[in-house]
C-alpha cells in the first residue's frame, strides 16, 4: 500500500511540466497535414534512474511529497497540505530504497532488456495510426493523390524510460518530446511532451525472470503510447486524461 501514495506526487510533478503544452491540431491543420513522415534520429531511448530508489529514498520522497503538498494551493492551506505531503513521500520514499535493495542490478538488467526491444515500433505506429484514412482528409487526398512528398513532419526529440518502485507489479513509464511541422508552410504545428504510466499484470520478479516476454511487452507499450501521441495530435479538445495503461494475461496493452 505504501508504494501507491507516491503516484500523486509523480502526477502532480508531470501535471507541472506539461501544463502549458497543447498537442492537438487546429481544425484547419488537420485539414492541411494528411500524411506524415515522422522522423526519430535518436536511436535508444535514455533511462532515468528512479531516485526514490536510493539509499536517500526516504529524503527524496520526502521533498517530492512537499513539492506536490505546495501545488496548486493558497499558501494558507499549504502550511498543512505540505508537511503532510512530505510525510506520506518520506515513507513512501523510504520503501522504495528498501525494495530496490533486493534487486540491485534492475537498473542495469531493464537497460539491456530496453535495448534488445524494438524501439522503431514507436514511430512506425505514429506515422501509420495518423496516416490512416479519416474523413476531413478526403479531398486533400484525392487532390495530392500523386504527390509522393508529405504534408508534415513529426519528430521525435528525445524518449525516455523509467522504472516505478521494485514492489508488487512491475510499473515504467515512457516520455517522449516531439513536434510536428507542415512541411508546406514550414510552420511549427506543435511542440509537446507525452508521457504514459504502465502497469504490467506480472510482479518485479516474474518480468525480470522472462526478458523475451518483457521485452515485447515493452514494445507494445511504446506502440501504445505512440497511438496516444496520435489520439492527443487528432483531437478535437485537448485530451485531459492521464495516459495510464495496464497489461493483461494475453500481453494486450489497455487502457485503465
């Protein structure tokens, strides 16, 4: 149970970050940009340590919680929300140190793992899950259907990895930095951050015992979290939900 308390805090933190970010295509982009190319130069994705998971993840957690207890608060009521905030972090901080503990080479083994997995598969799915016929593209399609060249481009800047705590059911989540531009008028469309949680449906141990198995569960995460990118690109509101996806026995990647 101690391990959930820290999720608010990564939420609010990430909530921080990419309050400002507004993915989604104005109505006439969507018109204009029909096809896509999406160009990813980075090679492997960067891991980011955990930094609960240290022998200073109780003190971590413990800032991280104060830093979540002061946002989005009157100073007035964050003289409570913020010791409270700091107290719920330090345990949940300092049971991550002690789990990590007992795997000290998950760092080391999740890198290798992420680097057998086919990390294209991100931007292969962007590019066919946009490219995808839809119905404010008709015309444009028929108009340029002998154009080879495409509307837009998506670049992938930067993906990174990270592990949640080792306790219960393995977590990670994916960030990616990317933008899109109309490749037209050489207008920059968007410029934004998304960043999916997961949960698999085995335990730290269990995915750790079964590389095949989890690199292609990673694989489809990073499928699924480009389909996100693209559901966030197309929208017609900005789309408000977390991106949170879950496993299950069958290795299918939904939503929860």
């Amino acid at each position: 149970m101690r391990r959930k308390v820290i999720l608010p805090t990564a939420a609010v933190l990430v909530g921080l970050l990419t309050a400002c970010a507004t993915p989604l295509l104005t109505p006439d982009d969507r018109k204009q940009v029909c096809q896509v190319v999406v160009e990813d130069k980075l090679g492997l994705p960067v891991f980011a340590p955990n930094v609960l998971s240290s022998p200073v993840g109780g003190l971590t957690g413990a800032g991280l919680g104060a830093l979540a207890g002061l946002a989005y608060v009157p100073i007035i009521v964050a003289i409570f929300t913020v010791p409270i905030g700091a107290a719920i972090g330090a345990a949940g901080g300092s049971a991550c140190a002690v789990a990590s503990l007992a795997h000290p080479t998950a760092d080391a083994d999740f890198v290798s793992v992420l680097r057998a997995a086919d990390v294209g598969v991100l931007a292969r799915t962007v590019e066919a899950e946009f490219n995808a016929p839809r119905d404010e593209c008709g015309q444009a399609r028929a108009d340029r259907a002998s154009a080879a060249d495409p509307d837009g481009v998506i670049e992938i800047e930067k993906v990174r990895v990270g592990m949640g705590c080792m306790l219960g059911q393995m977590e990670y989540w994916i960030a990616v930095d990317w933008h899109t531009t109309n490749l037209r008028s050489k207008k920059e469309l968007n410029s934004t951050l998304t960043r999916c949680a997961f949960t698999s449906i085995r335990n730290v141990d269990d995915w750790f015992a079964d590389r095949d198995r989890a690199q292609q569960e990673i694989e489809r995460v990073l499928a699924a979290t480009g389909r996100h990118m693209v559901l966030q690109l197309l929208a017609e509101d900005v789309v408000r939900v977390e991106c949170r996806l879950q496993s299950n026995e069958a290795g299918e990647i939904k939503a929860r």
